[in-house]
C-alpha cells in the first residue's frame, strides 16, 4: 500500500511546528502528488486560523508546489460547532480554500446552545466515562455528523469518534451517499477495529490522512497500516493510495456555483 496524497497537515499557522514548504519537502520525498495544509478552522480560540493569513498562506502553497512539484492545497480542518450541522467556515470564504475537512474538537467556539449536548457532554464522558455512554449522547453525536454532512460540502470528517461517541455507521452511510470521505487518521485511535468493520461494510470511501503537526510525520500512516493489517476492508474504497486520488466534492460545489 503506497499513499498518494495526505490531505491533513498543520503547519505554524494554527497547531503545527513547520512552515508550508516543509510539509511539502518531506511530501515530495515520500513520493506524494498532492499535499493538503489544513490548518485549525477560525473558531478555534488558542491555534485557530486567522482570516488575514489566508493570503500569505495562498501564496505560500503556491510557492511550495513550484519548488517541489507536490500539488500543495490550501485546507482547513473546519470546526463543528453546532448540532444543527454549523461548523466556522462560512460560503463567503469558499474561494479561498481547496479542500474542506471538518472534526469534532474540544475547546472551541460553540455555539451557545451547543456547549453542553456536544462539549460538555462529550468532554465528561472522554475523559472520565467511557464505559457508559448514553444513548442520547450517542444519538446527538450521530445527527450532528449527519446535519455536517448534509448541509456542507465537506471533503472529509476528520477523526470520526475521537473524543465524541457517534454511531460510525449511521455517519457513514449518510457520507457515502453525499460524496463525502471518512478519515482514517494515523494520528490517533479513533475507530475501534469493530466500528471500522462496520463503518467499511457501508460501502463509504476513506482516505488516509497523517494529521501531521511536524513535517516528519507527513505521509506517516503506520498506525493506520497496523489497522488494516487486523481489519481486512476493500483496498478500493481507500482513494489516495496506490496511485489514486480522490474525487473532492468541495471543488465540484464551486464550479457548479
């Protein structure tokens, strides 16, 4: 298994430790085609974007591509910050941006009326309470993907059931019908090898993701390649690996503005 592309990677704009044409250099020596800067959407309080960078940042990714032929694009890793599906990039800013992943994460923005169902809650039982997650809880997760899904044209969701408790499946099945890729992160554990099981049997696409904060971990998917090892799913529904990339449904959003 070969990667062709890592769509998520953080650099010193948001939460990250190297510059954009360090993730590209290290992109380009692992072979990679296209390489996704997807930095911390605005609503993050302490390593959230800033509207004024975006710029630099184009012409950063720009640069980055002349100087190592890696196809570099500009991201976001959007916040969810409603249950009604809002998360805090907004159409106005589309243009500026090639690809839109968005995640769960814990201390930022939300919206008044979701600080409880999908912070609070799911920071309590993260943290002290795995074992005995409610119904509820589960079932406000899962519509909160969904409502994600459905009402943006979202590329990927990020690290689905990190720090959150989502019925994977369900999220799946709405994600394969709207075009929309699940992450398998090499970061950090967030499926179990039963959820992926079920996630995968959907028929919904993945791509691998390093979720990269150094650019020494670009292309790094060992994690993920240790799932696959005990988690035997479709090597077709991955879509940047052996020479394929993916079909985004941002960009065919834009142009069909």
């Amino acid at each position: 298994m070969i990667l062709s592309s890592d769509y998520h990677t953080h650099t010193t704009f948001s939460h990250g430790k190297g510059q954009i044409i360090d993730n590209a250099i290290i992109a380009k020596e692992k072979g990679l085609v296209e390489l996704g800067i997807s930095d911390h959407g605005f609503s993050h309080p302490a390593f959230g974007l800033t509207k004024n960078k975006i710029p630099k940042m184009k012409t950063l990714c720009k640069n980055a591509s002349e100087q190592t032929g890696v196809k570099v694009l500009l991201g976001i890793e959007s916040n969810i910050i409603g249950t009604d599906g809002t998360v805090d990039l907004k159409e106005k800013l589309y243009d500026d941006f090639d690809i839109f992943l968005a995640g769960i994460h814990k201390f930022v923005l939300y919206k008044m009326n979701t600080i409880f169902p999908l912070f609070i809650r799911n920071f309590f039982c993260s943290t002290f309470n795995k074992k005995k997650v409610s119904k509820s809880l589960i079932d406000t997760n899962t519509k909160t993907f969904i409502n994600v899904i459905k009402k943006n044209p979202v590329d990927v969701i990020t690290h689905l059931n990190f720090c959150c408790f989502a019925d994977a499946k369900e999220v799946a099945k709405v994600a394969r019908d709207y075009g929309t890729y699940i992450e398998l992160n090499s970061k950090k554990t967030h499926l179990t090898d039963e959820e992926l099981y079920e996630v995968a049997s959907t028929g919904v696409q993945f791509v691998i993701n390093s979720d990269a904060h150094t650019p020494d971990r670009v292309g790094e998917i060992s994690l993920v390649e240790q799932m696959l090892e005990r988690v035997k799913i479709n090597r077709e529904q991955i879509a940047n690996i052996d020479g394929r990339l993916p079909t985004m449904r941002f960009k065919a959003f834009k142009e069909k503005r």
